[in-house]
C-alpha cells in the first residue's frame, strides 16, 4: 500500500471547507427597537401650572412661594419670567432663572405667574 503526503489533503480540505462556507447564509440583521406610538408627555405648565411649579419651582422658591414669590402679583412675576426668558432680568442668581425661562412658552409664562400669584 502506498502512503500519502498530508500535505495531499489540503487542497481538499480547503474545497470542502470553502464550499461549507459558501452555503451558510449569513446571520439575520437584528430587528430594529419597538417604537412607541404614543408620544413621551412633557410638563407643561400652561397645562398644569401647579404640578409644573411642584416640579420646577419649589425646589428652590419654596412650595407655598415662601421664597421670593409670595405676595407678588401675576404681572410681577410675568414680567420677572419674560425678563429672564430674555436675558434683561436678574440678580446673582439669574443663570438658573435664564435657563429655566428659556424653556416657558408665553402660555406657561403667563399660567405659572397666576399660579404664583395665589401662593
């Protein structure tokens, strides 16, 4: 019996592995992310001043106003927002108040300064 070179397999070797390689499909694309149909609800305060204030304005001006609102009108404190809102407004902390007013419509502006008006 005559012995063979292993060398002698390789090219079939190679064959067999590239015809195993051609005939493996290649791997589905992921799905894509579930997108929801309802849109994310934002706060707003046109909407509902009083938890719009709970949530972005207590923090720091108190939850009865205690803290630089109380006793100030609506046309005050509207006015005071739209100072802000335009950069024309403001003491030593008016960087937190700028980009809080940045965020209000004229309809949260207003809104928010009767809320604040009754605290």
């Amino acid at each position: 019996m005559r012995k063979v070179s292993a060398l002698a397999f390789v090219p079939v070797l190679a064959v067999l592995l590239a015809a195993c390689a051609a005939q493996t499909p290649p791997p589905p694309p992921a799905p894509a992310p579930a997108v929801s149909a309802a849109p994310a609800q934002t706060l707003s305060a046109a909407a509902d001043p009083k938890a719009y204030y709970a949530a972005r304005c207590a923090g720091c001006h108190g939850a009865d106003g205690s803290k630089g609102l109380q006793g100030k009108s609506a046309d005050y404190v509207a006015n005071a927002l739209n100072g802000y809102k335009a950069k024309t407004y403001g003491g030593a902390k008016k960087e937190i108040m700028e980009a809080r007013a940045a965020q209000l419509s004229s309809a949260d502006i207003q809104a928010l300064a009767k809320f604040a008006a009754g605290l």
